[in-house]
C-alpha cells in the first residue's frame, strides 16, 4: 500500500509512541496511579482488538512492507517539566498539559465501556493520577 505512493529511494516518516509509562531513576512506585490507569487503558484497547503501543512495533512494520535502509530513532517525552535539560523541560512541560487536558477524554469511554467502571470510579482515579503527573516527583516519560 504505502510503496505504490512513493518512488523508488524516496523517503518516508512515520511517528507513534508506546502508551506505557517508564521512569529511569525510581521515582516510580509499583503502586502509582499512574501505572494503574496506564494499566487499565492498555488492557481495554487490547480488548477491542487495536494495538495500544504501535511505536515500538513500526520498524517491524515498514521492515514487513518491503522498505529498506529503515532508520528507527526513539525519544523520551517525559510528562512534567522534571528534566535538567532546557529543551526537555519544555517538551515535558507541553506534554503534560497535553495529558491533563486530555485525560478524561481519552479514559472514560475505554474504562466505562470496555472494562465496566463506573463514571466516579474513574474520576476518582483520574484525579490521582493528575496530582501525580502535576507534581514532578515522579520522572514519567514515554517513548
């Protein structure tokens, strides 16, 4: 599909992410409400049928398509402004009000509809997750 719309050595760019969260340093406790919200989306998209986490799997996909001289580059997005670096301050500050504007929106349908929550439920846990995105303690990021 995709190689009937280019030509032959022309170039491509595709770009996804992993939906799963990650720290590096421990800032992330096993019982954080971020990881179980994250939880909980990744297992109700999994049970609709969709790939919740594409990124890592797109070199695998354009690989499979026929195309060569495949190049992946991988980046951290952290949530929060919690790095040192200037640019990733930026970044994670961006991406946070990203999520915090977006979280309900893209919760309450896959946890009410697919995995049975009740409304309040997952506003409850939402608003966990906010104060644990909003308070920089805990060094997320996706990739």
């Amino acid at each position: 599909m995709y190689r009937r719309n280019i030509v032959p050595g022309g170039w491509v760019e595709f770009q996804d992410f992993d939906l799963k969260l990650y720290s590096d340093d421990g800032t992330l406790p096993a019982d954080a409400s971020s990881l179980a919200w994250d939880k909980y989306i990744i297992e109700a998209t999994e049970r609709i049928g969709r790939e919740p986490s594409p990124g890592p799997r797109l070199e695998g996909f354009i690989r499979a398509a026929g195309f060569r001289n495949v190049t992946k580059r991988q980046f951290k997005i952290p949530i929060g402004a919690w790095p040192k670096d200037p640019a990733l301050q930026e970044l994670g500050a961006l991406y946070l009000a990203q999520m915090l504007e977006g979280l309900e929106g893209f919760s309450l349908r896959p946890m009410c509809d697919v995995l049975g929550w009740k409304d309040e439920d997952v506003r409850g846990l939402l608003a966990k997750v906010r104060s644990e995105f909003v308070c920089g303690k805990q060094h997320i990021y996706m990739v």
